[in-house]
C-alpha cells in the first residue's frame, strides 16, 4: 500500500491552515512557530550549512504561503507536507554546484552544555557527519528524516514520497554502510542493525 492510500489522517494543524488560507494572520504565524524549528533542522542536517537552512526554510514556508491550497487534508499532515517541500528545496540546493565556503562560526547560546561536553558531542557529531554524507541520497534522507527529525516511518514515506518498505530498506541499507564506516570508532552511536 502506497503512503498516499492510506485512511483520512487527522491534522492537528488543519484548522490553523483553513484559517490561514483565508487570510488569518494569526493562523499562519500559528503554523509557523509550530513548524519552523523542525524545517531549519531537517534542512541543517542535509544542507551541512545554519545558513542554507535558514534560507531553505524561508523559502519552503514562502511556497506553503502562495501555495497553501495544494495541501489536501486528510492525505498527509500539514506539517508533512511542509517538511516535504522543505525536502526537494533541499535536493535542488544539492545538486547546484556549491562554491567553497568558510567555516561557520559557532553561535554562542545560553545554556550551553559545558565546554568537555560540547567538544565531545562535536567531535561525535563530526565522526558521523562525513559518513552520514558519504551515503547516497535517498538513504541520507530517510536516516535525517527517521533519527534525527524523528518521524514515524509512515511519515517519513510521505515527505520521500515512497512506500514504507522502500522507506525500511533505505534506512536498513544506511545504517548497514554507516556502521562499517563507523566500526571501532563509535560503535554504540546507531544501535542495533537490523
């Protein structure tokens, strides 16, 4: 069965987006603060760049805005719908040539962890990274969409616009080729392989 047939879903954010298409301000800034943050991380996650997400995000919620009216409830959560778009503005920037850029420098936040910690949640991070890069496409998507944005898998084949099993097999595939490239150097980072 395709993600697109499965039964009416509920959309906690169906009245909000009815009332932002008809021009309630409210409603749209309503969506926005519910949605922004997991937009700019999947886009932070697949772009490598704050600064790319930031624009991706602008842009995906700039085309949900003129294009609100192509939603349609009941087949896929708003939200789904917009990390969606968030996904193929993604997959365009990709796929452009990309000019060498600066190191970005990290932003200072209240609350930061200490700095041993920061130093090895960053160095964890950079062990996966360039592994995490290094899989093809499809399977990045699908581990950034499942671990890290932590959707459902369901919800992860719609926004990839593939069947649960195909969704099941990209992440079985990425996590077999994350470990061996991982192997001996963070072994406890992915769990389990299936």
């Amino acid at each position: 069965m395709s993600p697109t047939a499965e039964p009416a879903v509920h959309d906690p954010d169906g009245e909000l987006v009815r009332r932002a298409a008809d021009g309630d301000g409210q409603a749209w800034q309503a969506l926005v603060d519910r949605h922004l943050g997991i937009v700019h991380a999947l886009a932070a996650r697949l772009l490598g760049s704050r600064a790319e997400a930031e624009d991706v995000a602008q842009e995906a919620f700039l085309r949900a805005w003129r294009h609100i009216d192509r939603w349609q409830p009941g087949q896929a959560r708003w939200g789904t719908w917009l990390c969606r778009v968030a996904l193929n503005l993604c997959r365009d920037r990709l796929r452009r040539p990309r000019p060498l850029a600066l190191d970005e420098a990290p932003e200072m936040a209240d609350g930061r962890p200490s700095p041993a910690a920061a130093l090895q949640a960053g160095a964890v991070a950079a062990q996966v990274r360039a592994p995490l890069d290094r899989l093809p496409e499809r399977q990045r998507e699908a581990l950034v969409l499942c671990y890290y944005e932590q959707m459902s898998n369901i919800e992860a084949a719609q926004v990839m616009e593939v069947s649960v099993e195909a969704l099941e097999s990209l992440l079985s595939r990425a996590r077999r080729a994350l470990r061996r490239d991982l192997a001996g150097q963070a072994p406890d980072l992915l769990g389990e392989v299936t």
